[in-house]
C-alpha cells in the first residue's frame, strides 16, 4: 500500500490541528479551566503518539488479555466506577460520530501502512479524549467521584456536538494532504475475516430527482411487460387520454370538485380507461390525491411518471404532522392547478425557483407560528384561501399566472413582520435588562477575583466570597456597577484587605487609624443589607479588630500566631439552564437562560433576525418563534409568536446546543416542496 511522502508532516499537522481544536471546541463549552484543557490535551496527544508508533499486529482477545481480574483489583472503587464510565462515554461516542469516524480511520490505514489498524485505535477517535478527560482527573485529584460523574455527563452532551465538525476539518486536512481513504476490502481484522463494508446506494443529491428516479425503476417492470408493437399504440392512446385529461382537468377547476362531464348527455372517449376521473362525486370531502392509476393512465405513459410525483409530493404535505389543516386545505386546492402545469411543463421538479412551487413555499412561510388548530377564519388563513381560489380562476397552466399570487403572499409575509416588529418593542428594554445584568456579573466577577488575588487571611476571603458578593450583587442590581454607591462599597472592602496587612511605618498606621472608622460603616450597612443578625456582624467586626491588631505589630509574627491563609475556592461546575420571567407592569417576558453568567458562543449563530425558529422550552415543550431582536451586550435573543402567546428571552448558547442536538431548526427560507419531496422520497424505501 502506497504511503504519501511527507507522512511525518502529515501526522504533524494532524496532531496540531486534533488538539488545538480540541482545546478551542472543550475552552467554547465553559465546562472546565484551562489547565484541565491542557491536562486532556496532554493525554490526547499521548495517545496519539502512542497509537502512531504502536507497530503491533494484535487481536482482541490479546489487547484485552491484561484486563484480569487482577488487575482490576489494584483500582480502587471510584477509579474503576470512573474508568467504566469513561469506557461507556468512549463507546456512545464512536456511535454518534462512526461515518466521520470511518473516514479518518481509512485515511490512517493508508498514511501508517496500518491495514490491520483496529477501528477503535483511531488516533483521534473518542478514546484519546477519554485518555485526555483521565488525564485531567488524576491531575485534579480532589474532585469527589459524583462531582466527576456528573462534570463527564456534561462534556459527553457537549463532545456528542461538536466532534463531528473537529473529524470533518481533521477529514478535509487529510485530503488536501493527499492521503486517500484506503479501500476497506484490504482492511484486516485478527478477530474476523476481511470484509468490504457496503455503501448506500448513490442518490441524486436533489430529493425530486431522487424521487421520479425511484419511481420510474418502479415503472420499468410495467414497461417490460408491455406486448411488443405497442409502443406507438400506448403513445397514441396517451397523447388521447392527455388531450381529453386536460379538457377534464379544466373542467373540473370551474367546478371546484370531481363532477358530471362538461357536455350533458355525452360519454367523453376516454372514460372507460379513466373511470375514477369521470365518476360522480358531488359531496364535498376530504382532500383527494390524484394517481395515474386512479385516472386510468397507463403505467408506461410518460405522463404517469409527472402524476404520480406530484401525487406523491402533495400527499407528504396533507399527512405532515407541522402544517395546520388550514394550510393543507389551501395547498390541496391547488393540486389540479399544479398538475396541469407538470403535464406540460417538466421544469416544475427540476427548477426550485419554479413560479408554482414559489407559491407552495410562500404560502408554508406565510403560515408559520400559527397554531396547528387554527380556523380558517383567522387573517392569514383566509388571505392564503382567498389567493389560492383566484388562482384556480385563471385558465391554463402559464408559469407567469403565479407571478400576481407569489407577489400577493410576500406582501401578506412582509405585514406579519411588520405587525411582529412594532409588538417586539416594549419587550426591548426587558431584553437589556438582562443584558445590564450580565455587565454586573462580569464586574462583580472582576472585583471578586482582585480581592483573592490579594491572598486575605481566610476569614477575610470567606466573608468576601459568602456574604460581600451577595452585598455587590444586590448594590449593582439596585444602583448599577458605574455608580457611586458601588464604587464606595467596593472601596471598603479592598480598604479591609489592605488594613489587615502588615503596616511597616507610622504613616501606615496613621493612614489605618483614620480609615477604619469609614470602612466599618459601610461594612456594617452591607450586612445588614443582606440580612446578618448583629451577632454575626459582631463576631466578623472581632476578627477584623485582631487581624487589624496584628498587621499594626511591627517584626514578624511569633511561630503559630500569623492568621490562616485563604483558599480560593474551585470553580463550580456550570449549572443548567432554567425558566424565569421578567416582569414590566402588566409586560412579561418569559426568560430561558443559565443561574450564572455565561458568555455568547464565540462562533458565528446560524440564525439572523427575521428567522422562524422551532426549539423546546425548559420544560421540554416544542414551540415556535420569531426572532425579533437580538441584545447588544449578550447576546440574548427575543423570540416572539402572539398566534401563541409565546415572549421569550434565550440565551445564545441553549439554542446553539438545541440546533446540534437536533432538537431545534430554522423554518425560516424552508422549501415546502422539496421537503414534502424528500418526505415521499423516504416512503419509497430509497433513501440511505
């Protein structure tokens, strides 16, 4: 097997690329520091290394021999339940990511001459992570086990995520690298045969195509089956039938409904090869999907190819659970305006600007947010019917006819963004609201930190974490961060951590002598802002009078009296995002966003204002939105819909997270024809 030539290089840049952007991707997720990032870095690319010079041809029963029971026994119990664990987290991974995977794992075979690489050593395949994540634990050390577990949940949801794009760059470096994907019938196994793994069918990459591919293999058995010399006699027959199809077919667009032939008394010459289509039906009913069987066409008629995708298509849009009946009802109106168009016009299933698929797509878009229940009463709905029916008043089957009601629905979709617009615009100083909000955590972020920094005895560093961020919080929140009032209680505590350090000279002491006195007052209004007793005041005051007592003692302490030292508290794990409301008057503003303050993504949203944005609440329940403003500060995002009484406020990344999981999707821009189209594709059985 062919190696490319700068192998080494190749490895190189892999290596780099794996865990620079491993780095970047687990930095995005806010989940961990960046000295346990680098601990998983430095395990990853251990096991890199590792895997690449490993020139073992082994099986799996040999790898796995040293896995005995006693070996086993040398874990203790949370570092085997945490090695499971992980063991589990490696497999679920390989699972979500195994196309991409795949790929990579072809591309090593051929860059490390490796035909019998087993597909679990993938370099960067989820085990070097996990080796990475084991890395970083027995760094850390002083995590207990369910803190472990619980931190390894959270990096498994946001991995499942984000690793598919970090292989697919991984893929594309490979490429442009030259090392081609190795064959899989030359991959060996010590534990199974060699065999080649099968590939889906190849399809069409437009779902249409795809579709009238499917059903014209579907039509060859009937043509095979046709007697010979009957290929002018079916072509004369079918260009008849058509003659006398779309006579009927207009006729019937007059009636609004399966009727009588035009001409009373008079038997059309196709009716007995087309006895659905001439049947009585005067009672109106259900939508009614329009078949080449059922119109008596026959199966080698080229028309039949045209009815039967367009029968297909419609038949997706009726039974899609997301569209309101009312909608449906509208569409379905249009069925024989489109199939007279297919008949003479093929470029309806090839040109997705088609006028009259246009129209489908526009009215789908002009619908959206409404409830799946809504009458057909409701604006929007009557608009949608009132503009299919003048439609189904224009005789013929001109591509131009649909220009007047393409034009007609974008006016209808531009007054519903407008009437959105003007309602979005007192939940505006709401939406800043939490924006303000998020400029006070990072300030009171930044104070917090300085003051650690500083190393205060360990009494000073609790109250300053337990009981003075609480006091910042609620003055910021009441006064705002750029305030006087702030600025003087964010004074006073850095003025207690400078009066309880060692004071050298007797200005120092003079200084601390004259500010004492200010300090105390402020401290004593902030307690009891937050609800200490005048016991706890008391009792924090005493321990400021002999931390201050010391630092005025010239000459190092005697042995045993310095004051213990502050530990800076761990990082807490991130918490999940919960429901809230913000309330202005009789205004509410429903919120869905995380305890603590959390930055935007840094990646670019996929989404724009404008967009229609199907997500879940907290609660789990699917909604559907408009997004309407987005915050300056942070990002936040307006979500509107009165057709359901839905104002919510979202932070970025829980939407971000929704779209990867594919639990959430933009509607907006959306082609109802092609999705309706890949839905049928699906019902054929052709899809991958």
């Amino acid at each position: 097997m062919s190696i490319h030539a700068d192998a080494f290089d190749t490895l190189r840049n892999c290596r780099s690329l794996f865990l620079k952007h491993l780095g970047a991707l687990l930095q995005d997720s806010h989940l961990i520091s960046g000295h346990a990032i680098a601990a998983i870095q430095q395990g990853a690319g251990a096991y890199f290394d590792e895997v690449i010079a490993s020139d073992q041809r082994v099986s799996f029963a040999e790898e796995a021999h040293g896995l005995t029971a006693s070996r086993i026994t040398l874990l203790a119990e949370d570092d085997l339940e945490l090695g499971i664990r992980l063991d589990n987290m490696t497999a679920r991974l390989f699972e979500r990511t195994g196309d991409l995977l795949w790929k990579l794992h072809l591309r090593f075979v051929t860059l490390l001459r490796r035909p019998d690489l087993p597909k679990s050593d993938n370099p960067v395949g989820p085990k070097s992570i996990c080796r990475g994540l084991d890395a970083m634990f027995s760094a850390a050390g002083a995590s207990t086990l369910d803190q472990k577990l619980e931190l390894l949940d959270r990096i498994e949801t946001y991995l499942g995520q984000n690793l598919p794009a970090l292989y697919a760059e991984l893929n594309d470096l490979l490429e442009r690298a030259g090392v081609n994907a190795a064959q899989p019938a030359i991959i060996t196994s010590p534990d199974s045969p060699t065999a080649a793994r099968e590939t889906a069918p190849a399809l069409s990459s437009n779902a249409l195509q795809a579709l009238q591919q499917a059903l014209a293999a579907n039509l060859a058995p009937a043509a095979g089956l046709a007697p010979a010399g009957s290929g002018a006699a079916a072509s004369l027959l079918s260009q008849s039938a058509l003659e006398q199809l779309m006579f009927r077919l207009e006729a019937l667009e007059r009636m609004g409904r399966f009727g009588p032939p035009v001409i009373p008394g008079s038997q059309a010459p196709g009716e007995p090869m087309m006895p659905d289509l001439f049947a009585e039906n005067p009672a109106p009913s259900a939508p009614k999907i329009i078949r080449s069987a059922e119109l008596g066409i026959p199966k080698t008629a080229s028309e039949s190819l045209a009815i039967d995708t367009l029968a297909m298509i419609f038949e997706a849009i009726l039974d899609d659970p997301e569209l309101p009946d009312a909608l449906k009802g509208a569409i379905a109106s249009l069925q024989i305006k489109l199939l007279k168009v297919a008949m003479k016009d093929s470029s309806l299933f090839t040109d997705a600007g088609h006028p009259a698929r246009r129209v489908i797509d526009r009215m789908a878009e002009a619908a959206l947010g409404l409830p799946l229940d809504v009458p057909t009463r409701h604006p929007v709905c009557a608009r949608l019917l009132e503009l299919a029916s003048a439609l189904r008043s224009e005789p013929g089957s001109d591509p131009a006819d649909f220009t007047p009601t393409i034009t007609a629905l974008d006016v209808l979709i531009d007054d519903r963004r407008q009437r959105m617009l003007a309602g979005a615009a007192p939940y505006r100083p709401l939406l800043e609201t939490l924006d303000r909000r998020d400029r006070l955590a990072g300030q009171l972020a930044v104070v917090i930190e300085r003051c650690f920094d500083a190393q205060p005895p360990a009494a000073i560093g609790r109250f300053i974490d337990q009981t003075w961020r609480r006091v910042l919080r609620e003055i910021g929140q009441e006064h705002g961060p750029d305030s006087r009032v702030w600025q003087e209680y964010v004074a006073a505590i850095d003025g207690l951590i400078w009066s309880v350090q060692p004071k050298s000279d007797a200005e120092e002491r003079k200084q601390l002598a004259q500010r004492v006195p200010s300090i105390l007052k402020v401290l004593r209004a902030g307690m009891a802002r937050v609800g200490l007793t005048a016991a706890e005041q008391e009792d924090f005051l005493d321990t400021c009078f002999e931390l201050q007592t010391q630092a005025l003692r010239a000459g190092p302490l005697p042995d045993g009296s310095a004051p213990e030292a502050f530990i800076r508290p761990a990082p807490r794990l991130p918490e999940a995002a919960v429901a809230g409301q913000l309330a202005d008057g009789n205004l509410a503003l429903a919120t869905f966003d995380y305890p603590e303050h959390r930055p935007p993504p840094s990646r670019a949203p996929a989404w724009c204002e404008g967009d229609w944005l199907a997500f879940r609440m907290a609660d789990g329940t699917p909604q559907i939105a408009r997004l309407c403003a987005t915050s300056p500060g942070g990002q936040r995002l307006l979500l509107l819909n009165p057709e359901q009484t839905v104002a919510l406020a979202m932070h970025p990344a829980i939407l971000d997270s929704q779209l990867r999981e594919g639990i959430a999707a933009i509607r907006s821009g959306q082609s109802l024809f092609d999705h309706a189209a890949g839905r049928a594709l699906g019902k054929t059985g052709k899809l991958p």
